[in-house]
C-alpha cells in the first residue's frame, strides 16, 4: 500500500499554462487576482518581485520554481513603484506567442507561468496540503532531483519542438509531485511556511505515517466483502460511520 500513491490519483493534478510565457524588460509589472488558484512559475532569466499587500516583497532570481495558492492577490514586477498591469487581461490579448512587458531593453526577464487544475470535489484538500507560498530557489543541493526537471522545463521553453507544450505540462505535474514528497523526507528551509499539520505532515510523521489503512482495507482484513457492509456494522456498533468515527477522534485527540 501506498497512501501516497493514492492521494496523487485523488487530486489528478493537471498542469495548464498561462499563455506561451513573458519576456519583460525595463519597468513592467503583472497583478494577479485572489482566486484560489494554485499558480507556478518559474524564471527563465533575470529576477523580479513577488509583492503581497501586508508581506515583506521576496526576490526571486533566475531558475527560480513559486508554488502561489492565490488567497490574496499578489503581483510581479521589476519594482515596488511600477503600475502593473491586469494578468487576466493581458493573457487574453495575447492569444498568440509570448507575453511582452516593459518600458525599455535593460534587466530583461523571461518566465513562464500557469496553474493546476484537480479532480473538482477533492481540491479542498489542498488547503492543507500545502502553505500558501512555497519557493524552490536555483540553488539548492538538497533539491537536485527537482531542479533536474526544472532544467528540462528551461530546454523545452527555449528551444521548442513537436509536442513541447505537452512535454513541459507533464514535467511540471512532475515537479509537484516531487514538491508533495518532500514532507516525506524533511520540508526543505527553503519551503516558507511549511505545514506542521494536516495530510502531508502526518504522511511524513514516522509513526502516524503507517497508520493510513483505507476503510476498504480494514473490511477486507477482518473478513467483510465491502466497505460498504463493514461501514454498515460499524454504524450499528459505534452509532456513527467510520469516516465521522476518525474525525472525531482527530478532534478529541
């Protein structure tokens, strides 16, 4: 059994991106709306700012991978001063080619850019999934295996062929699970806000970690046909489901 395994194929992450990437240069800015996407991007070159009203602004460099649950919008920009522009509009101008941003030719920067989609009813769970704001920074010697699929997203962005978009999608898929792994291991220091609760933290806890039995599992183990008839008995012994039985105990614990 791998309860891992079975949270990646409840979530089905899928990766779509925002447009064919931005190349910017000189004063430029991007905001975002809060919609409670899960956003990534990642820069290809140069730097820029990620500014959230009420946090200290991070710096982002060059190779850089942002994970954003946008709870609160936010924007990118090469300064605190510049009036960005709205992304949503300008993605929707631009139906073709890159997005172009900018006043001048100096501090060019290139990134690219685009959100998750999940299985509808099981989205929620990212909540607790993940912080808010995860950054993997371009130099890092404990996320080798992450930057090595982040250095093929970089090929493919630069020098593209057939079926690039559809390469690039699925290495990105790839990166989130491997980001998801990592409490399994350790939350790496440059993961801010890392989750001292919920799935992933108890999937990395050494005891709680074995502890993930499917109900399914259980019936079959004690000799019941279905989930369905042990959920059944269950009921009728204790006086409530298994699933309200466990959150409960959560509570009570």
């Amino acid at each position: 059994m791998d309860p891992f395994l079975d949270l990646i194929r409840l979530l089905r992450p899928r990766a779509a991106l925002l447009g064919r990437g931005m190349d910017a240069a000189g004063d430029w800015g991007l905001s975002f709306p809060a919609l409670g996407d899960l956003l990534f991007f990642w820069l290809e070159e140069g730097d820029c700012l990620l500014i959230r009203s009420g946090r200290a602004s991070l710096s982002l460099r060059k190779g850089d991978f942002v994970l954003l649950r946008t709870m609160l919008p936010f924007t990118l920009a090469s300064s605190q001063e510049v009036a960005p522009l709205d992304s949503v509009a300008a993605v929707a101008a631009k139906r073709e080619g890159r997005l172009k941003l900018g006043s001048g030719q100096e501090r060019p920067t290139s990134l690219h850019m685009g959100k998750f989609l999940f299985s509808t009813a099981n989205e929620d769970l990212l909540t607790e999934l993940l912080p808010h704001l995860v950054r993997i920074p371009s130099r890092s010697p404990k996320l080798h295996r992450l930057h090595n699929l982040l250095t093929l997203m970089e090929s493919e962005g630069r020098d593209p062929g057939p079926a690039s978009e559809f390469i690039i999608l699925r290495l990105v898929e790839l990166a989130l699970v491997e980001i998801l792994r990592m409490p399994a291991s350790g939350l790496p220091e440059q993961t801010a806000d890392p989750p001292s609760s919920g799935l992933l933290a108890g999937l990395g806890d050494p005891v709680v970690g074995k502890a993930t039995p499917r109900v399914e599992e259980i019936a079959f183990s004690i000799g019941y046909k279905s989930a369905s008839a042990f959920s059944s008995a269950f009921t009728r012994a204790v006086g409530c489901p298994p699933s309200r039985f466990t959150e409960s105990s959560s509570r009570s614990g």
